[in-house]
C-alpha cells in the first residue's frame, strides 16, 4: 500500500510539473510580440499582461520577474532551433543537400521568426551591461556556437575536406551575416532573405579547405 501510495504522488508531481511547463508556455506565447515589439527594456510585465488574456497576478505566479521570462522565451526558441538544425544536418547525405536544408531553414526563420530573433539580440546586447542575463546569453550562445560548428563540421566530413577557422570564428561569421540580414528583414528590405541565403551558401565551401 505505501508503496502505491508513493507512485501515486509520484504520478501527480509529474502532471502538475508538466501542467506548470504547458502554461509557462502559454504565457511566453502571449508575451513574445509584445516583447519583440518594444523591447525588454520598455516593457514591464504589467504591460505584457495588459496585452494577452493572463493577468499580472498569473505572470508572477509562473515567472519570478521579467528576466525569468524572456529568458525562459529566448532559451525554448534557440532550443527548438538547435534541434531543427541538427535534424537536417543528421538528414544531409551530401554536401549539396546539407547545402539546401540549411538554406531553406534559414529562409523560413527570417521570414517568419523576426520577432523572436529581434529579442535575442536585445537581451544578448543588454546582457554587456545587466548581471541578469549574462549567465543566460552565455549559455544559449555557446550552444548555437556549438551547432554551427557541427554543420559545418558535417559539411567538412560530407565534402572530404577539413575545416579551417576557430568554432568561435564560425559561428562570429554566421551570426554576423544573420544578423545583418535581420535588420534588413526588420527594415523591409525585399532582398535581404535571398542576399542572406547567398551569402551564407558562398561561404561554406570558403570555410573548408583540402
């Protein structure tokens, strides 16, 4: 009896804990356009409440401030797009098609995840001058360092070639490119996806070297 007395609160742990991460959810999803739209620092929770369906009460419950939720927001999106970049290097049987993958992702995220990429650059730029982000930014930068250098790591191995730069190099170049593409997207520009694309594909093979 003790024993099926314990796996029963057990089970309801679990289902409150995922019920817990399923609004924590919920309330990023609500939180990101305004956030994206005004910036960290122009905006206060009580604002992001006023602009979605939860009240500032419910906010505090899930999030212990605003930095405890644009972080949580900014670490889920760069976690799906990790997994999203690892799948079409793991799906790449040939240079080319690893090419391609990573041009039609790059493509689809500028188009349509401007808001989100926009509020990872304010708190990556803001994390130089508050505590508060630094342990975050560090962390999900070294791991989309880290997964740029295994894709072009890939592309090396699928090429028969060997990479040259730094991963730091690698990475520096990529999230340059992307990020002056994201302005450019941000500023209207009706070329800036299609100069981002072809700039990175230029790029690859210039990385690797017999």
């Amino acid at each position: 009896m003790a024993e099926s007395a314990a796996r029963f609160r057990e089970r309801i742990a679990r289902r409150q804990a995922a019920k817990f991460a399923e609004h924590r959810s919920e309330l990023a999803d609500a939180a990101i356009e305004t956030l994206s739209e005004r910036g960290h620092a122009r905006t206060s929770l009580r604002e992001i409440a006023q602009n979605s369906a939860f009240s500032h009460g419910v906010l505090h419950y899930y999030f212990a401030d605003k930095a405890d939720l644009i972080t949580f927001c900014v670490r889920r999106d760069k976690t799906q797009c990790v997994r999203r970049y690892d799948e079409i290097m793991a799906a790449a049987a040939t240079p080319e098609e690893l090419i391609r993958g990573y041009m039609a992702a790059l493509t689809e995220t500028l188009r349509t995840d401007g808001a989100m990429h926009r509020l990872w650059y304010d708190i990556r730029g803001q994390s130089m001058f508050e505590d508060q982000f630094r342990a975050d930014v560090d962390d999900i930068d070294k791991s989309l360092e880290n997964m740029t250098w295994r894709i072009m790591t890939r592309y090396a191995a699928l090429s028969g070639r060997r990479l040259v730069p730094s991963p730091g190099a690698v990475y520096a170049a990529f999230d340059g490119m992307f990020r002056h593409g994201l302005i450019r997207q941000l500023a209207g520009s009706t070329a800036a996806v299609d100069d981002l694309v072809a700039d990175a594909g230029r790029l690859m093979p210039r990385l690797v070297t017999d």
